[in-house]
C-alpha cells in the first residue's frame, strides 16, 4: 500500500528501516515528516500534541523524551487535550489513578467522534503493562490509535508510523527491556533544571507494589552515559538535576565495571554548571555510610533524603518484604542526621496494608514522632492485582484504614509546620522555577531541602538562584521576600 505523501509503499519503507537504535527512530522521524506536513496542510495548520503524565517522576522524565518525539516529527505543544495527538502516560500505583483514566479516556473518544476525527489517541505506561488493562481498551474503547508499554517509550515514531500505516490501532507491549536506548531527543519542560534516569526497573518486589512487574528488572545507565547527559544539560543552561532510579542504592552492581551510587555522586559532581544535585529514591535497607559521607562533604548535593519507611510496625515491614526493622531504620536516620544536622528527611507511609492492626498502626505514629519528616506522603493501601499482598484475606476495612489515614496526616501536618517553623526568619537560597498563577506578582521556588518559597517577583527571576527571608511559615511553604 502506498502512504499518502510518499513515493515508496509503506511495505518498502519499513523493509528499510536501519535495524540499530536510535539509528532506526531517527529513520522513521524523518519518514513521519512528509506525511506530518501533508496533514497539517488538510487541517490548514500545524498539528498539536498534548501528554497527560500520571505518576512518579520517572513517567515525567518518559513525557519528556515523547515530547521529544513528537516536536523532532514537528508537532506544537497544545495546552489542553483538545489537540491532534493525545498521549496519556499513566500509572498504576494505586487503583484510583486507574479509575481516572478510563473516564478521561472516554471523553477522549467522545472528542474525537464529535469533533475531530483525524484526531490521534496514544496510551502508554505502567498501566499498559498489565495484559488486563490493554484487553479492556481493545475490547472497549477501540478509538485509540496506539497503546504502548514502558519498555516501548523510545519507538514511539515507529509505531506512530505504523499506525498510519496500517490505519488501525498498534499495540506494542514488551515483557522486558532489552537494551538502554542512548540519545533521543528530548524536550525539557523547564530550562533549568531536569531528571536523569540513572536506572530503570526495580527488583525489589515490595510485596503491596506492582512496580517490579510493570517497569522490570533492575538496568543501570553506564556512568559515562549519565554524565554525558549531565554535561549537555548543563551547557544548555540546567543547574539542578535529580538522578532517578526506583532504588538508587543498587545503582551500578550489574554493570560490566561495577560502579556504586556514592562513585556516581562523585563524578557528578564534577560536572561544571551543575549547582544542585538531588536523588530519588534510596531505599532505607541498603543506603550505604560510603553515600551518606559523599553527601556530608559534598557542596552541591541537596541535605534532603527521600527515604520511603512505608510502615513503623516491624511486624508489617517484614510482610512488605522490606529488610528492615523500625530499629533499623531509626538507628540510619540517626547515622544520616549525625553526619547532616540540617538534612531534611521526607518519606512514603502506607497506611491499611493487609493485616495492620491499631498497635502497628500506633508504631508508624510512633516513629513519625521520632523521625520529624519535613514532609510526608501517605497512602491509603491499594491492592494490586498480581502482587503477593493482594492475595491475602485479612484486608483493613475502608472505614478502619481511612480514620488512621485522617490520624496520620494531621500528626505529619503538626509536626512538619514546627520544623518549617524552625527556620522562619532564616535566610536561605531558592532556585526560583515558575510565576506563581494564584498568587499575583509572586513566584516560586525550591529551597536545597525541597520546601516551596513563594515570595514578590517575575519572570525575570526565572531560573535564578535567588536569597530570600523566610518570612512566615505557612506548614508546607513559606512566604518568603527577596534579600538585598
Ligand atoms: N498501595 C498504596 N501505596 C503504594 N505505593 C506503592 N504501592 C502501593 C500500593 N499498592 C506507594 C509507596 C511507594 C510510593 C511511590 O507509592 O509508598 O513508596
Ligand atoms: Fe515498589 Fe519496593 Fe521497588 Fe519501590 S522498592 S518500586 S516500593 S517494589
């Protein structure tokens, strides 16, 4: 069949595509083109795109590299999901990001039926990984163009391409990586400050989390790679970046020279135009002395530590499979905290997990109390199909599990406003990162230990380090005004 816009038939094109990556998505970047330009032409415009991103920090950093994509292929960035090309990145954390998506995906259908027909609708992430999600979307919302899954992110021009080809919707879901895929394009969404994956995957196999199932095995980027990108993103104007892995501790062991996460830390170091540098996320059974000593001496990786305890009963850590104790984990933030008094800890908690009881319950209170977060996310547990904890019996009733819930976040509200308080009327540098929509004159920014400043300012101070007071503190954020 021979493609709109094309002298070779869609059969030819695909025959010849270069087997190498990226070699092979550059190659359909530039097949996509022709086609692109005829559409747009048909429309009498150019066509947008617009990325809905569910979840963590790892889809942000996938959005980035999709947009990427799409920008090389010459889409514009629309602001809404009233655009030519719609791609939902999702998650599957916990259940109700699900429940979201299908309804937004169906007023997705509507938009197009009513309105656009050329319209293209793109799913892919965690959720895509799970063989029932995607027989659900076939079976019922056979609108979408392309599903794909977390392996897949770096092929979307071929299967893009492939779509148009075929006319009808391309699902293409890998069970495992295969190789890391170097040097895509990738689209920023600020200049200042960015995400490097370190690692992908994870193999840890928390017995609540679904992670290890839809995003694999543990996979290091090599060093050289990692700073490589470091050093390109500093030279286009970053200063901040967050290294990111689902457990950055096990950073490097299956590399072909073993490298630690602390060596990394080192190297990055050295990258000249990178003022801050933060991690996400270690993992509290294996943070090794070596990384706490890199950060205590280091002058640029941020005093804050992300350090998920998930639970304060020791009874249900060892149900979640996590390898530590409460006693564990206190006595490392008591080693973090003797090496950093001004480290900034922040955590994930789980509340309800099969099984909790109020004494366990009673045992994270205790040890929110005793740790003092900065700040703290809580979740009511969600039960994943195909994960261990799932299949068990003793679920925590709704009712139970929320009224701890209710319990918990207001002792973290307590006490993270008397540690915000503790700094009120200190001076401190904030890397300023947006105008602030809500507040008028004012913009936004991140102190080195994460907590938002928003203080009288414009689009001037963008991407500035800036000293600000911290005026009042507000629990979560303070106001703040600019020094000097
Ligand atoms: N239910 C509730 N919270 C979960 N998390 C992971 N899996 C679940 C689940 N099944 C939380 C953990 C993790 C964070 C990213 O999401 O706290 O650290
Ligand atoms: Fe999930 Fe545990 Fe892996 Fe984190 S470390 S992604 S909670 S399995």
């Amino acid at each position: 069949m021979r493609m709109k816009g094309y002298m070779e038939t869609g059969e030819e094109i695909m025959r010849a595509a270069p087997s190498e990556e990226p070699a092979r998505q550059y190659y359909f970047m530039e097949k996509l083109k022709p086609w692109f330009l005829k559409a747009c032409a048909a429309q009498g415009r150019t066509l947008t795109y617009n990325i809905q991103t569910f979840g963590c920090q790892m889809n942000a950093k996938d959005s980035e590299k999709l947009s990427g994509i799409l920008r090389e292929i010459g889409y514009e960035e629309a602001a809404t999901e009233e655009a030519d090309f719609v791609l939902y990145n999702t998650c599957t954390v916990r259940e109700n990001a699900n429940t979201r998506v299908y309804g937004r995906i169906g007023y997705l259908g509507r938009l197009k039926r009513s309105r656009s027909p050329h319209m293209k609708i793109a799913l892919c992430g965690c959720m895509m990984q799970e063989a029932h999600v995607v027989a659900k979307l076939q079976k019922s919302y056979p609108f979408v163009d392309l599903i794909f899954g977390t392996h897949n992110i770096y092929q979307l021009a071929e299967l893009l391409f492939r779509q148009i080809y075929y006319g009808h919707m391309v699902v293409e879901i890998r069970e495992e990586a295969d190789a890391v895929v170097e040097e895509l394009p990738s689209e920023r969404k600020f200049s200042f400050k960015a995400g490097v994956n370190i690692m992908y995957g994870c193999n840890n196999f928390c017995s609540y989390c679904i992670v290890p199932y839809v995003r694999g095995r543990e996979r290091s980027r090599r060093p050289e790679d990692i700073l490589r990108e470091m050093e390109e993103m500093a030279k286009s104007g970053v200063t901040e970046v967050m290294l990111l892995g689902q457990n950055v501790n096990s950073y490097g062991k299956t590399l072909k020279t073993p490298v630690s996460f602390a060596e990394l830390l080192k190297l990055a170091e050295e990258v000249e135009g990178i003022r801050r540098i933060r991690f996400m996320t270690p993992h509290p059974k294996d943070l090794s002395d070596e990384l706490i000593g890199v950060m205590a001496e280091s002058k640029k990786i941020c005093r804050h530590v992300h350090l998920p305890v998930q639970s304060g009963s020791s009874r249900i850590l060892k149900l979640m499979n996590r390898h530590y104790t409460k006693e564990d984990y206190l006595a490392l933030v008591a080693r973090i905290r003797a090496a950093m008094p001004d480290v900034a800890l922040t955590t994930d908690i789980i509340v309800g997990y099969p099984g909790e009881t109020e004494e366990d319950f009673m045992e994270t209170m205790d040890l929110v109390s005793r740790v003092r977060y900065v700040s703290a996310f809580t979740f009511l547990y969600s039960k994943r199909t195909g994960t261990p904890a799932a299949a068990i019996k003793d679920q925590v009733p709704e009712e139970t599990a929320k009224e701890r819930y209710d319990r918990l976040v207001g002792r973290i509200r307590e006490i993270s406003g008397e540690m915000a308080q503790a700094d009120t009327g200190k001076t401190a540098e904030v890397l300023v990162e947006e105008v602030n929509a809500k507040r008028h004159g004012y913009v936004t920014g991140r102190l080195a230990n994460n907590l938002l400043v928003h203080f009288p300012g414009d689009e001037s101070l963008l991407g500035r380090y800036v000293d600000v007071s911290l005026t009042e503190c507000m629990g979560f954020y303070y106001i703040g005004s600019q020094k000097g």
